[in-house]
C-alpha cells in the first residue's frame, strides 16, 4: 500500500471516527473529550493555512470562496469590535476571546477543511461507512428505548404532558439531533429501497417531543413527497413557498415562541427573552460595532463572565447569573448580533443565504440522478440548523461541526 493511499486511510477513517463521535458519544464522554470540536476546528485552521501557504490553490466553488471571505470578514469584524470596546474602557480577558472566536468558526472551517481535502480520500467511501454505521447504531437506540420504556433506565423530560425520550443524550434536544443525523445519513441509501424505514426513523425522533424536531419533520415529509415539484419551481417562487411554510409553522406554534421570547418585566423573564431584547440594544449602543468574541450570548462569555451583563444590569436574571450562567448560550442570532454589530449579523445572514442556495442548487442540478437523494439530505440538514438555531446555540456546537463535516463529504462527491 503506498504513501498516498494510506494518508486516504487515515484521513476517512479519522472523519468517520470523529462524526460518531461528534454525534452518538459525546454527551456520554463529555468530560473527557469536551473540546474535541474546538480540537477538530484548530485541526482544520491547521489544513486551511497549510494547503493555502504550501500548495497555493482553493479546491471549492466560487460561492464558497465568497463564504469564506465573509467569514473571515465577520472573524476581523468581531477582533475590531473587542478593539473598539476596549478603547471606550470595556476590556474582555485574551482567553475569551481565543476560545470564543474558535468557537464560533469551528464548523465552517472544519468545513473547508474537508472540501480542500477533497483530493487526499475517498469521501463517497466514508458516506457508505456512515451509513452502514449509523443503521446499526439506530437499531442498538431502538433496543434501548424499549429497555427505557420497560424500566425507565434514563431520565425524562416532561413535554405536553408526556414524558419525553432522551436515553443517554443529556437533552431531548440531542437525542433529536442524533436521530435526525441518522435519517439524513439514510435517506440517499434507503429512500428508494425502503421509504418506510426512514419514516420509522423520523417517528422515533419524534418521541423527543421537541417542538423544533417537529418543525423538521414538517419540511421534510414535504420535501420526501413534493420536494420535486417544488424544486422546479423558479428560485423566487421557491424562497416564498418557504417562507410561507415558516410562517405557517410560527403560527402552529405560537404560543411556546411567545413563551420563550416575549416578556412584562425583567424580574419574571425567561432568560432567551431578554437575551434576545438587549442584543437589539446592544446592536444600537455599540453600532456599528458590537461588544467583540467572548462578550455575549456565547458559551465562553458566561465560563469568563463577561463585562456586557452588568453592563446592562441583567446579570441576576436567571439563567444568566453569574454563579448559574447554564441559559447565556441558547441562542444563536443574539450572540451574532450583541458580538458582531448589525453589519455581523448582515455578514452571517449573507453567510447562511449562500450556504442555502449552493445546496439547493445542487439538488436542483441532480433531479433525475442517483445523487439526488445525497444533496436533498444536505438542505435538509442545513434547513434543520437554521431550525436550531432560531433557540439553540447550535451553530457554535459540536453538532454542527458533525452536520458541516457531512456537508462537505457530499460536496466533495461533486465531479470537479
């Protein structure tokens, strides 16, 4: 075996290892291995620079050339901004804003990574494996929900007064997650040979009871069932359907949103409401700047408090105390926007919009073709994310360096 077949190897066999991993154990060894996404994003800075510096060529597509340098504009915006706030007296701790500007890259460069890899390994090869993998790990959460069910093994969450299934996840949210990524990892291997299988897949994430799985499942069965008629349909008439269709689910489930995101006073406010209320405040105070990484709404401005929520005199609201800080991180958009300013959050909108349409695009350009099945799982993964996102910080988590390293495995299938 030579040199270059065995480097092929090492680097699917190390993606493959890393998406389990990411996916199905890292609730279960988060203690132990709790930084290994910020260890994969640093790995993939590593392989971005390398391969820039040493072979002077970018192996992606022009739209992704423009998301990288969105990306890298949003990454100096957001130095600029912890610049800007020093100088008017608010100073926010170096390890803060390492670890957080980490955090919030690793899946995008984890990304391009992979795509400027796309030469050094099989990835049609590491999908095959994902797939047998995920099947067989799907039958061994069956056997332990029924285990669960009979006695009651695992904790649970009470959700429209039913008790909720999250096994050895943590949350009904990552159970949701992990089921989804086994569907999507399916759905090209399956839909033809076995579709009810898949719908046996979707109807055991459903038994998480999370409103935003529900959200999912929603768009894809239409996807499974009209996405072909829909796909031909002209761009702008495409993006209204959705738009409709998101709508339609806001007005289903109105009453939770308004739960989680409106609120009378401070004192009896859930955290993700005024988490989202200051970071339009935030936005205008510090316009056109933002406070910069590490400052709010992030992960990493509650492990080193940051000066923003005392700032602003919410640093007793629960959930976003300083010696219970458990509910700063579960949004995505109030991190973009305090952090990055309104021309951040317009960079990371831009960033998501062409992310979409590379996606779609490929599904459109495959109808009729074996690999259509490969790229619909891709935006439905990637519409999933944006569900996420909207009360989950998920695009600065491990799940979604899994769900970008699956993206760029299917990107990387594409005919040069």
């Amino acid at each position: 075996m030579n040199l270059k077949l065995k480097k092929g190897v090492l680097w699917g066999n190390g993606l493959l290892i890393s998406l389990l991993i990411l996916v199905f154990f890292y609730d279960v060894f988060s203690e132990a291995i709790g930084f290994y996404d910020e260890f994969l994003g640093l790995m993939g800075f590593v392989v971005i620079s390398t391969r820039i510096l040493f072979f002077g060529k970018i192996p992606i597509q022009k739209m992704e050339f423009y998301i990288l340098l969105l990306l890298f504009g949003i990454i100096i915006w957001g130095l600029i901004s912890n610049v800007y706030a020093s100088h008017i007296g608010y100073t926010t701790k170096p390890p803060a804003i390492f670890a957080d500007l980490v955090n919030f890259s690793k899946a995008f460069v984890v990304y391009f990574a992979v795509r400027f890899l796309r030469d050094s390994f099989d990835s049609g090869l590491v999908l095959d494996k994902l797939a047998f993998a995920s099947k067989y790990i799907f039958f061994v959460l069956v056997m332990l929900i029924i285990l669960d069910i009979s006695f009651r093994i695992y904790p649970r969450e009470k959700r429209f007064g039913l008790e909720a299934v999250e096994l050895f996840f943590k949350h009904t949210s990552r159970y949701a997650f992990a089921l989804t990524f086994i569907f999507l990892v399916l759905l090209p291997k399956y839909y033809k040979k076995n579709i009810g299988f898949l719908l046996f897949v979707l109807l055991v994430g459903s038994l998480s009871l999370r409103m935003k799985y529900f959200g999912f499942l929603f768009l894809t069965l239409i996807f499974l069932f009209y996405g072909k008629k829909l796909i031909k349909i002209p761009k702008t008439y495409f993006l209204w359907i959705m738009g409709i269709l998101v709508l339609l689910m806001v007005v289903i489930f109105r009453e939770k949103i308004e739960m989680y995101f409106s609120f009378e006073d401070i004192d009896n406010a859930w955290s993700r409401a005024i988490v989202l209320y200051y970071s339009f405040i935030i936005g205008n105070d510090f316009f056109p700047f933002g406070t910069g990484f590490g400052t709010y709404s992030s992960y990493y401005s509650g492990a080193y408090y940051s000066w923003v929520y005392d700032l602003y005199g919410i640093s007793n609201v629960y959930g976003i105390k300083r010696e219970y800080w458990n509910f700063i991180a579960d949004q995505y958009w109030p991190m973009v926007l305090g952090q990055f300013g309104y021309l951040g959050l317009m960079m990371m909108f831009a960033v998501t919009y062409s992310y979409f349409m590379i996606f779609l695009t490929k599904v459109k350009l495959s109808l009729g073709k074996p690999e259509y099945y490969l790229y619909l799982s891709v935006l439905l993964g990637f519409l999933m994310l944006l569900i996420d996102s909207t009360s989950d910080s998920i695009f600065s988590q491990q799940r979604a360096v899994a769900m970008f390293i699956y993206f760029a495995l299917a990107m990387n299938t594409t005919n040069k």
